[in-house]
C-alpha cells in the first residue's frame, strides 16, 4: 500500500460560502467550490466547481470546471468543461471537451480546438485555397 502525501488536484480544499463575495483574482492548487459569488479572474491547474446558488463572473484559466449555478464571461479549460442540468453558462468556452446536460443552459459559443489557429482558422482568406481561385482574390 502506497502512502500519498499532501492534497490531489481535485481534493477540495477551497470554499467559497453561501453569503461570501469575492472581487479580484484568484490562484488555487486544489479544487475551489464556489456557492456564493466570484467576480474577476481565476487562475489554476486544479478543478473550479460552481455549485448550485454559486455566481461566478469572470475571465477563468483552469484544467477543469462544473457548473450546476450561473456562470458569466469566458472559460478556459484545458482538460473538460461540463454543464450540469441546473448550470447556466452566458459566455465564451474554450476546451478540447464539452459536456452538457440535458436541461442546462448554455448561450454563448463553444471553441473546441486549439486557440492559436481557431483565430486564423476563422479567416476564410488566411487558408490555403489554391493557385487558380488565389488569383481571383
């Protein structure tokens, strides 16, 4: 039997309460669960987990995030984003998964690739479209 020492990235050892507001930034290294209301901007490698009643309004970088409250502005997450069916998303996602349950609202857009090209990629004239149809344009 192996001993683990110290906190897993998805063992919560942050809470935001029911009642707290906080304005500003944040950085965590284990989950943060957030039940009362987050404004500014979140910054982790671990998991971000708006719990039902939790509002959160911010510009967020982290592996992952569950929504089952009310999220506003823009994700970013590296691993999943998941919507659970009392979650409601206004904004911007940006990951390689998206997951949403039936019932959960989401009213914004979704990017599933790689940021780096998806602005390029947008652009109907930044790709290659070959030497006949290039010379038209």
């Amino acid at each position: 039997m192996q001993f683990i020492k110290g906190k897993t990235a998805d063992e919560i050892v942050s809470f935001l309460g029911k009642g707290a507001e906080l304005k500003g930034e944040i950085a965590f290294t284990n989950k943060f669960c957030v039940e009362g209301i987050l404004h500014g901007k979140v910054r982790s490698d671990a998991t971000l987990e708006v719990r039902t009643g939790g509002i959160v309004n911010a510009e967020v970088h982290v592996r992952r995030i569950t929504i089952n409250g009310e999220f506003r502005g823009t994700i970013h997450a590296t691993e999943r984003a998941e919507i659970h069916k009392n979650g409601k998303v206004f904004g911007e996602i940006f990951s390689p998964c998206l997951i949403i349950e039936a019932g959960a609202v989401f009213d914004g857009h979704c990017n599933m690739s790689d940021e780096k090209t998806s602005a390029k990629d947008a652009n109907p004239l930044s790709k290659s479209i070959g030497p006949d149809i290039g010379k038209l344009i």
